[in-house]
C-alpha cells in the first residue's frame, strides 16, 4: 500500500468520495474566487446599488469605465504605474547589487550587513510611518521635500530586504568558476556582473520582480501620507474617493477596483512558478 | 550548468583584495544608503519624537515621558491594544486552522487539485485596498445584501456586520481570514511535502488508523512551519491598518479603532505627532515582545 498524502484522499475513487469531492474543492473555489467574480462582474454590469453586488451577470456594458474615466481614474492607474514601474526598476538593481556583493565578496563588516537587512524586515513600515512623514519632508542633509512628489513613493520602496536576501541566496548558487574566468579574459567588474553574473540570476530575478510588483502596487501608507493632491493619489488610495457617485452608484468604485486588482493578479498567474518558490523560500527559512 | 569542477581552496584571481573591499561596499552603497534614509533616520526619528511636543517652524520642545504617559491613559488607545490584539489572534488562528484542514484536504499531485489551489490562492495577491472594498459592498447591511442574502438561504437572519458596534471587529476578521488562509495553506502543503512517506507506510504496517497517523505523524512534522507562520501572521496581525481603514475606519463609535488606525489619526489627522510616535513606539515594542515570547515557547516545546 503507498500513501502519497496525510489523508490518503486523492487516491479514494468511490462514487461517494467523488461527490464529497467535488463539493468539498467546487466549494473551495467559490469562497475564495466568488468576491473576485463578483467583482468582474459587477464592473461590466449595470448595478448601481451594492444589494446588486452578485456573481450572476446582469448584462454587460462599459459604462462604468468610461464614467470612471470622467472622474479621473485613469490617471491614478498611471500614477500607479509610474510608481510602480520606477520604484520596481530601482528596487530590482538595488538588490542585485547589493547581494552581488554579500554572496560573492569576504569583507570586514558583512555579518553587520546582514544584521542590518534583517533588522529592517523585523521593523514594520507602519511603526515609522509618522517619522517617515516628518524625514520625508526634509531630507537630509539637502532639506529636501519629497512630500508631494512621485520620489516620496518611489524612494522608500527603493530597498527591499526580503528581495536582497532571496537574490543573496540566489547568487551564492551560481558557480564562482565562470567569474574567475572572466576575470582571467580581464573583464571588469561591472562587465562580469552584467554580462556572467545577471543572465544565470534570471530565475531569481523572476521571484524578486513578482513579490517586489505586489508590495509596491500594493503600497497604501506611504502614497497617503506623501500625496498632496487628488492628482497625485495612486489608484488604491483614490479608492475611498469614488465610494458614493450618484450617476453610477458603486460601478465607478467596482471598475476601478477592477482596475487595481488586475495587475497582480495577471503577474501572479504568469509568474506562478516564481511566486510560489520565493513564498516557501521567504517563510520556511524565515 | 552543473558541470562539477575539482573544488578545494581555489586561490581568488583578479584584483587584490583590498580593491575587492572597495567594490563590495560600493555595489552595497545604494542599498544601505535607502535603508538609513527611509528606516533608520525614520526610526530614531521616530524615538526622539516621542520624548517632544512636536511643533512645525516652532521647534520641538522636550516634555520626557508625557506623551507615553498621554496615549497609555488614553481610553481610545487601550481600547485599540486589545482591538489590535483581539484581531490580531483571531484572523491568526483562524487562517492557521482553516488552512491546516484545507492543506491537508487538498494535498495531492493531481491536475485539478493544482487549479483548485491556485484558484485558492488568489486572495493572496490581491490588492487589500481593492478587495476590501469589494467586502463592504458584500457586508451591505440590509437584508438583499450579498451576504445576508447567502445567509438567508441557511436560515439565519440579516446581520448587521460593519454597521454595528458588536459585529464590526468580528466582521473585518472574516475578510483577514478569507485572506490570509490561502497563504497558511501554500505554505502548510509545502510543509506536508517533506514529511518522510516511510512513516506513513510504517504506520499503515502497524494498522495505526487515519486519525493517529496525522496525530503522531504528520502534525509533529509541521510544528516548525507552525511556529513561523504564526509569528508572522500576529506581527502582520498587530499592525494591521488600510482592512480598518477602508472598512470601518475605526467606527461605529471607535468599535473597530485598531491601534495604527488610532495613530495615523493622531498624527496626520489631528498634528499630534510626538504622541502619534510614542504609539507607534508601543506597537513596536509590542511586535518584538511577541516575536521574542513565540521564539521562547517555541525553545521550550519537547522536541
């Protein structure tokens, strides 16, 4: 007898064990896909009023779309987008550099180094929130304002030491001979590192670009407390601005939503490999 | 790219080692320079402002432990602690229950199985902004909305949910649960992947029944991945704001008031940044006292 799982469940093939089955994951489905549903079919359909909110389509229009582009919408998508799309480019290099130099090199220090990445996960952001709001406004030493500006975003997600720790872990994998090498053709050091060394760390560069796209697009604290302006706000933010219009009731709130949601759910379903390996990486080591 | 070359201590080629020094603190440069900017300045920043009244263009002016005696004698704020832990337990270990018993259900490398937890999943890496507006719009306390509607088909009469001051807290828990048990779930079947098959074949010799094979088997086997998640769920738990805030934002009448939600009243609502920091400062030693208790349960569990 081979017992591949805990409960022995998928190998019981009885008509009952199917109907449980079925039940039992179809259920499973529902309760976790139903609100997203929901949602997707809300935002085409023609509810205006939240008794309406239901998985069951009620027609399909795009006039939800269009009124919320009237109430600006679209440019808190693109203010997300620019966030996102600079603040995950900074980040990404940021990482590779810096655990480049903690998988590759001995120094005097680097026990610090990696005292200090770990003691920054251990903080959470919300608990320096209010100070961060007061450093942001006049950085050091220049007395810079970054309170209203796209750089208050995107600055603070700029170090992230989950995707350090994970490229670290990456790097001290690929084999040093191929760098040596290098070194020996008298290739430089930036040379080595973007040419050898970036090209094998592709599969990490995965796992860190998918986690780093969801914390950043999900980012809520920090464009609230930098924004100044409607103008400013990124999509999730705008959110609680769009709750009651009265030409489209909830629909301008659902397709904005939509709109928020998409995104990291269409980086999910295509990084999946990724995503799942970074998530057993990053909680089963700690 | 496994090519096995003869290993040993290779002597290092290229440039001399103190030039190696120099590049490894430069490609580390642009890292600990936005660490120090956004969480270590903020951080001390954050300790000296709670020891000052903090006034814009007037300057700061030292007050001790005022503002720590202040916000521990506040009402709101003890009432926000033991909201911010009561909802912090509770979305814990319901994720961690419902996701020990759905791991365990699904566990298997059949094709379907693999969409039914990737369909799962997907609360996980939706935006909480978005999707807690989705819920309020489902928690609509009148008796056609989405979930008083579902639970009307099992009998049970319209809620109130958000709306009243008993259900509120009970109900943003429901959505963290909702949210947070895939994730204990992928993680939990990642722990049932490495326990030893020998010991389940063992215990099937033995004639041990379904029940004292989880028991004595594959429940011990986990206990690790347990631990973590459960340290890492109450942190995230404890500091838990934008759920409140697009929920409830603390109402009615401050029923669901969670300590970062109170804090981020305090600070950028209301200007009262020295007492915002110095509860902020609390949350943070409150999130390292639980990390420093669970790892000292954690030692003292019989191996």
């Amino acid at each position: 007898m081979r017992l591949d799982t805990a409960l022995g469940l998928e190998d019981r093939r009885g008509p009952l064990a199917i109907i449980v089955k079925t039940v039992l994951y179809g259920g499973m489905v529902i309760v976790f896909t139903g609100p997203l549903v929901g949602l997707l079919v809300s935002a085409f359909g023609e509810t205006l009023d939240p008794t309406g909110f239901s998985i069951v389509p009620d027609g399909f229009t795009l006039k939800n779309f269009f009124r919320a582009g009237e109430m600006g919408v679209y440019g808190y998508l693109l203010n997300s987008f620019v966030v996102v799309g600079f603040g995950l480019l900074l980040q990404m290099l940021v990482s590779v550099f810096a655990a480049y130099s903690l998988a590759r090199k001995k120094f005097r220090g680097m026990t610090i180094v990696l005292l200090i990445m770990l003691a920054t996960m251990m903080l959470p952001e919300e608990v320096i929130i209010i100070p961060l709001s007061v450093v942001l406004a006049d950085v050091p030493p220049f007395h810079l304002d970054l309170i209203g500006s796209y750089a208050g975003m995107i600055l603070p997600v700029g170090a992230w030491g989950f995707s350090i720790l994970v490229m670290t872990e990456f790097m001290k994998e690929v084999p040093v001979e191929l760098e040596e090498a290098a070194h020996i053709d008298g290739a430089g050091e930036l040379r080595t590192f973007f040419t050898i060394i970036l090209p094998l760390c592709r599969p990490a560069l995965g796992v860190i670009g998918v986690f780093g796209f969801t914390m950043i697009w999900d980012q809520y604290l920090l464009p609230l407390i930098v924004a100044t302006e409607s103008s400013q706000w990124t999509l999730p933010i705008a959110l609680r601005s769009l709750r009651a219009d009265e030409e489209s009731g909830i629909g301008v709130l659902l397709a904005a939503s939509l709109l928020a949601l998409l995104p990291s759910i269409i980086a999910f379903l295509i990084f999946q490999r990724q995503f799942m390996r970074g998530l057993t990486s990053g909680a089963i080591k700690g | 790219m496994t090519t096995t070359l003869p290993s040993g201590p290779t002597p290092r080629q290229g440039p001399g080692r103190r030039s190696g020094t120099l590049t490894a603190w430069l490609f580390l440069a642009p890292a600990l320079l936005l660490f120090l900017y956004f969480k270590f300045i903020p951080m001390f920043e954050g300790l000296r402002m709670s020891f000052f009244e903090v006034r814009p263009y007037l300057g700061d002016e030292w007050v001790g432990t005022d503002n720590y005696r202040t916000i521990l004698s506040d009402g709101a704020f003890v009432s926000a602690m033991w909201h911010s832990t009561a909802l912090a337990l509770g979305t814990t270990v319901g994720s961690l229950v419902l996701g020990l018993l759905l791991a365990l259900l699904i566990e298997g490398k059949a094709r379907y199985l693999w969409f039914v937890r990737t369909a799962a999943f997907l609360p996980v890496v939706t935006t909480m902004a978005a999707v807690a507006e989705v819920w309020r719009i489902m928690y609509h306390p009148g008796d056609t909305g989405m979930l008083n509607t579902i639970i009307g088909w099992l009998g049970i009469g319209p809620q109130p949910f958000l709306a009243s001051e008993d259900s509120s807290l009970l109900s943003i828990m429901g959505m963290g649960i909702w949210r947070g048990t895939p994730y204990d779930m992928m993680i939990f079947l990642a722990g049932l992947v490495g326990v030893d098959r020998t010991l389940y074949e063992a215990a099937a010799v033995d004639g041990a029944s379904t029940w004292r094979r989880l028991r004595h088997v594959t429940l011990p086997a986990l206990r690790p991945v347990f631990w973590i998640l459960f340290t890492l769920a109450a942190i995230r738990g404890l500091r838990v704001f934008v759920e409140v805030y697009v929920l409830t934002n603390g109402g009615p009448n401050g029923s669901s008031e969670v300590l970062m939600t109170l804090i981020y009243k305090l600070g950028l609502q209301r200007g009262d940044l020295g007492v915002a920091a110095a509860g902020s400062i609390v949350l943070f030693v409150a999130t390292l006292l639980l990390t420093l208790l669970v790892q000292f349960l954690r030692r003292r569990q019989p191996k």
